[in-house]
C-alpha cells in the first residue's frame, strides 16, 4: 500500500523559478499548488478542503514578503511545515519550528529537506 502524497504549496513570484521548483517536486512524486504571490498563497490557504502538508515560500515577495506570508499561514493553520526558499540563506532569520534551504539549491538538496520535513 503507497503512502497518500504529500501536498506542497509553493509561493514564488519568479514565474520561471516557480516552475523550476514545480517540476522537481512533482517529478519526486508530490501533488504541487502553486501561488505567484502571498495574496494568491492564502487564498489556497483558506481552503480547508484543500490539504497542504508544507508550504515552501519564496523570502523576497512582493506586497508581503515570505515571512509576513508565514505568520499569516500559521494563523489559518497553525502546524503548517514551512520552508522558506532564499538566495541569502545563511543571514535569514527565521523561527525555530521553519525551515530554510539556499538558493540555488540542487534536486537532491530539495528532495532531502522536503522529505526531511514531511516525515
């Protein structure tokens, strides 16, 4: 029996990025939502009928940037994974339950911090 697929909400406003990350994650066998912006983001989040096992958010979006989009998401939910996807990893500031992966990053370094993530 498979396990069900995991769900990842993927917030990126660089079109070709966004489906970059798209690509990898559905080609590693999860179901993938996509927003080009918080906005769009918390739309998807609302929906409750909707599952989300992780959200992997860009840090630089704009209007609200992936922090702000975070604290926002874990008001609508609260145990939501997140991983936040920066250029300046190492001097992101991010709360001790999140997540961070540099950009770039490698298919493989992408695989093992999701799957590291959703256990």
């Amino acid at each position: 029996m498979s396990s069900p697929v995991s769900t990842i909400l993927v917030v990126e406003d660089d079109a070709i990025v966004r489906m970059l990350i798209v690509d990898v994650l559905e080609e590693l066998e999860f179901k993938v939502l996509e927003a080009d912006g918080s906005e769009q983001a918390l739309d998807i989040l609302k929906d409750m009928n909707q599952p989300i096992d992780l959200m992997m958010t860009d840090v630089g979006l704009p209007i609200m940037d992936g922090r702000q989009l975070a604290t926002e998401a874990r008001v609508i939910r609260p145990a939501l994974p997140i991983l936040f996807a920066s250029g300046y990893a190492e001097t992101i500031d991010v709360p001790a339950d999140m997540h961070v992966i540099g950009k770039p990053f490698s298919i493989d370094q992408l695989r093992d911090k999701v799957k590291a993530i959703i256990k």
